[in-house]
C-alpha cells in the first residue's frame, strides 16, 4: 500500500511538474525538451536535410545581436547582394546577448547538418562576464544566470523520461541564490560596483579562444568551410552614457550604451583582447590550410570606417554599414558558390 501511493505521488508530481513546463515554455508534455526554447531556430534546421549534394548553398549565421535581423538589415542585405538566388538558404542562428559559447553549443547542436558555409561573428557579448571578482568567474561562464541555465538543459537529457532531477537541480541552485551562496552577474546591465573594481580584467580571453577553436574543430570534422571575422565595434572620443541618452555623439540610431557590457574603457580592452585572440587563431590556421580544410578570414574591425554612417551605436550597424560588410565577406561566399 506504501509503494502503491508513493509510486502515486511520484507520477503526480511528474505529472504536475510536467505542466509547468508546458505553460511556461510551451513545450510538449510528453518531450518536454527546453534546448529548441533557449536557442530557436535549431529545431527548424534540424527538421531539414542539409547535404553537401542537396542541391542548395546553405549558410549558417552564428552570433549575437549584430547578425540578427531584429537589430539590423545584414541577413536581407547578404540575399539582396547574392541576388535573391533561390538556391540560397540562410539559417540564421544569431540571438542578442548570445556569446561565443552560445554559438559553440548551437554549432554542436547540429551534428549531422552539413552547411556550404559557417559564419560566427561575435566577440563583445561575454565582455560582461568579466564584472566580477574572480573567485566568482568561472571558465565556462556558469557564473552567469543565462548559462547556468543552460547548461543545467543541457546536463538532464533525462527529461523526456523523468523531469523530476531537473526539477530538483534548479530548486537547489535558486536556494543557493537566495541565501548569497552563490552571486551571479546580473542577466542585463552589470553590477556598477563590480564593473568599476573588476571589469578591466579580462578574463574571457582564454574560454572564448576555447570556444572559437571547438568551433573550428567542428567545422573542420564535417568539412564546413568557416568564415571568421574580427568583431567591428566604434566608441567615438568623447563617448559618455549622458550623451549617448541626449544623443550627442557620432551615431546614427543610438540602439545600446557602452554600458550594457560594462565601463566603456573596459568593454575596449576586451574587444580588443578578443579580437587579437580571432587574429592568432586566424593566423594558425592559415599556416596549415591543407590539415585545417577551407578556412577564411576578414579583419572587420580594420575595414568597417568608424562613423555614425555604419554605426548605430558601439557595434550595431546602421544599413549603410550593413551593406558594406556584406560587399566584404561576398568574395568568400563567391568563391564558395
């Protein structure tokens, strides 16, 4: 009688708790799986045959906010200047706030897709993971709510059969929250204090050459031709929060403050570090193109002009610099195509 209505409890809290999730991520009961929530898109193109002979030129986008096509004109810009071929398709994969880790775990998400094309463009979304001291800082950025989370999806491939362990794993990292157990950096603008006393070190260095290199590694496995590209990003002089709220400085829309990644001078350096790190895995790999298969590099950052005419703020490009940073990466898709 005791197992009996345990083994009731159980397949009412499965079913409770199930529930949950079907009204909060509108997911099927009975494959509650949270990976196509957190990244959409994947599922989508995980639905179709991607060949290398299937009679179409694929080209995946991974990135952040820039790529994507609610904060700029590059993904309508790239089919206008390919000519709207039908036999182009553009799978974007890009999302605001997402990292160099974000499109690591995506590409990875993809085993068995063959693309004609890879192109990750990204370098100042994990700036913000360094505002934090470093006995917060963790390598595979979990100190950080988003990829907690994340990784938490990632861990319980249970959840088709049982949700209850993931269930259990979350309610122990909100108690660990709540009692300041564990501090995390905040989801949106960093911590003022934080950014001020720990933002100019860049920490990041080393994981987002992880995730660069993994990214290579997995195009390289699949015969991908990658596209990599240093990270175009414009802070004019006289830069200050004050007057890019009175929009006083030379960009055209003012969509995101410096700030949103951390003190400007910090966000800077980062950039600066991130895009060295995208020059010397550039470099490696150019060396050896016969071991490391159809690899190509644009230094962005030096051919994007520094003005309010391609820039809407300190990265987001205006429809003139979209247009132009298509009209330098169409070499390579040509000499694909």
């Amino acid at each position: 009688m005791l197992i009996f209505c345990a083994l009731f409890l159980l397949i009412g809290c499965e079913a409770c708790l199930r529930w949950v999730l079907v009204v909060k991520y509108k997911v099927p009961f009975f494959s509650p799986t949270l990976v196509n929530r957190i990244y959409p898109g994947l599922e989508e193109i995980n639905a179709l045959t991607l060949t290398e002979h299937d009679g179409y030129f694929d080209i995946l986008l991974l990135g952040g906010s820039v790529l994507n096509r609610e904060f700029g004109s590059l993904e309508t810009e790239l089919y206008k200047q390919l000519g709207n071929s039908p036999k182009i398709r553009i799978h974007n994969l890009a999302q605001p706030a997402h990292s160099s880790l974000d499109s690591k775990i995506k590409y990875d998400l993809l085993k068995g897709k063959h693309f004609d094309l890879v192109i990750f463009y990204e370098g100042i979304n994990e700036v913000r993971a360094n505002n934090c001291p470093p006995s917060v800082f963790r390598s595979d950025y979990s100190h950080y709510a988003w990829y907690e989370d994340v990784q938490r999806i990632l861990r319980h491939k249970e959840m088709n059969s049982t949700v209850i362990p993931f269930f259990i794993d979350l309610a122990a990292a909100n108690i660990r929250r709540k009692i300041g157990v564990e501090r995390m950096v905040p989801p949106h603008f960093p911590d003022p204090e934080w950014a001020e006393k720990y933002g100019q070190d860049v920490r990041t260095e080393q994981s987002f050459r992880k995730n660069v290199l993994d990214i290579v590694h997995r195009a390289e496995s699949t015969g991908d031709p990658l596209l990599l590209m240093t990270f175009a990003f414009y802070i004019p002089g006289d830069y200050s929060l004050q007057k890019f709220k009175a929009k006083q400085l030379d960009y055209d829309q003012f969509v995101s403050p410096a700030e949103l990644w951390g003190r400007p001078e910090n966000v800077k350096k980062g950039l600066e570090v991130h895009n060295r790190v995208l020059q010397n895995i550039a470099k490696d790999l150019q060396s050896d193109d016969a071991k490391h298969g159809k690899f190509y590099f644009i230094d962005m950052n030096n051919l994007i002009s520094k003005s309010r005419d391609n820039f809407n703020d300190i990265c987001h490009l205006t429809e003139e610099g979209c247009r132009k940073f298509v009209s330098y990466i169409l070499p390579v898709i040509k000499k694909l195509f």
